[in-house]
C-alpha cells in the first residue's frame, strides 16, 4: 500500500523512504505493481522566471529556470551557459527541458530532454498511456523501466520539492528528509533523498535572503549527482541558489539567484 498523502497540518515529522527499496534502490527488476514510494500533500509554486549567475567549475556565466503553467499543463527549462550573458547561449553547458501535466501528486512529467549548444542529446518519456502498463522509456538506451508514483526527472525535481513544501512548510525543519524517484537520461533511477541542513540567511550577487531551506542529496554510488538547493519560503519555496556535482572529481555547475519574476 502506498504511504497516503500528507496531511496539511504544522506538525514536525520525518518522511519515510521507500517502502522494501532503499534510498538508492534502483527502478531495474522492479515490477510496476510492487513499486511503492512517498506520497506528500502539494502545492505547486506560481509561473516564474528566475534569473542566475551561473558558475561551473572557474568558468562564470548566466543561468535561468523558467517555469510556464498553463491550466493543468508545465514546461520547466533550465539553462546555464559560460563565457555569455545568454543563458541559452552558444556556450550552453546545460539545457534541460521537462514538459508535462500538474496533478494531485504535483508534478508529473511527460518528456524530459537534454540540450547542449541547443541541440537535443538524450530524452526521457514517460508513459502514463502506455499499452503493457505505465513505463519510461528513453532515446539512447534500449531500457525499459516501470512507471513509479510522484517519479521526476533532472529538472522536474526542484519544482516538486517546492511544492511539497508550500504545501507542508513544516518538512524544511533541520533533519528532516523528503524522498522521491528521480529519472535520468542514460536510463538510471534511483529514489532521491533530500535531506533539510540548516535553514537561514544567505548572500546572492543581487541580493539577501532572510531565511532559506538548505537541502542535500547526497550521492550514492561512485558516479552519482550530489545535490544541494537553497529554497525561500517568502517566494514559493523557489530555487534561490543551486549546486550540482558529479563526483568524484567533476566541476560543480552552480546557480545564485539575481532576479525573480512572477509571470
């Protein structure tokens, strides 16, 4: 039985992992019908445009995560580029695209897609309509894997955390943790855990932040993503500042934000 919905109450609590998977379990062998995962009250942030300094590794830059609703419909992008004031600019070392559909669960993407120098690299579909049962399929690998609850890709991620959050803030007290299915391109999937640092003020190159939520995600195997993310509860629990690293010794790619519209 899948863990019900949280309730909307202020009430401190930890969230469960998982159940009979594991932090890093691994969406491979996994039979749709055994798949059973967190499942939080939310409430999805308004459409905005946050515009980023971006760094990676010494090399500076502009980023930007635009986030477009239209009715039950999203598109998320985030780009990051070096060396250009365009954050989709010809330098572009990171582009990812997730378009799909808000529901109950919040965020639900369909097809998520990886540019660079605005060319499509790999994609991710997942397939809610799909004839043998619910699956996510990709461009480059010939994998197949099965379609878990609350599931996000690289992106998608930052926006459901926000919203899990608008709807219960009391999850981004110190310690607790907030898990999900998390989906890349090469045909990995693992459950992500967020687990909340600290919560204060920050410094961003235009501006203070009184209080942000710091999360961490950190990696599991050798070649993992460590994830870091700043959210400000007083603007939706948006991504104020963002770090993303591929260890054991890739450059970091990191977002600090500069401006933020509402659109």
């Amino acid at each position: 039985m899948a863990v019900p919905a949280a309730p909307q109450t202020g009430a401190a609590r930890t969230t469960p992992s998982a159940p009979g998977t594991g932090a890093g379990a691994s969406l491979a062998g996994i039979e749709a019908g055994s798949l059973e995962a967190p499942r939080y009250a939310t409430r999805v942030p308004p459409a905005a445009r946050l515009a980023y300094a971006f760094r990676r590794g010494a090399a500076t830059g502009a980023g930007e995560l635009v986030w477009r609703l239209d009715g039950e419909r999203y598109e998320l992008a985030l780009h990051g580029s070096t060396g250009s004031t365009d954050p989709a600019g010809v330098d572009e070392v990171l582009g990812w695209t997730s378009r799909g559909s808000v529901d109950a669960g919040g965020v639900a993407p369909e097809r998520f897609v990886a540019r660079r120098r605005g060319r499509d690299l790999l994609a991710v579909n997942f397939q809610r309509e799909h004839a043998e049962g619910a699956r996510i399929t990709f461009s480059g690998p010939s994998v197949q894997l099965p379609l878990p609850p609350g599931v996000q890709d690289r992106v998608s991620w930052m926006l459901q955390l926000a919203a899990i959050l608008e709807a219960d803030p009391a999850l981004g007290a110190e310690g607790h943790s907030i898990a999900m299915w998390a989906v890349g391109p090469r045909g990995d999937a693992q459950v992500w855990s967020f687990v909340v640092q600290d919560r204060g003020a920050i410094e961003l190159p235009a501006q203070h932040v009184a209080e942000a939520v710091h999360l961490l995600r950190e990696p599991l195997r050798p070649y993992d993503l460590r994830v870091e993310v700043w959210l400000d509860p007083a603007q939706h629990h948006l991504p104020v500042r963002v770090r993303l690293q591929a260890p054991p010794a890739g450059p970091a790619s990191e977002f600090l934000l500069r401006s933020l519209q509402y659109e």
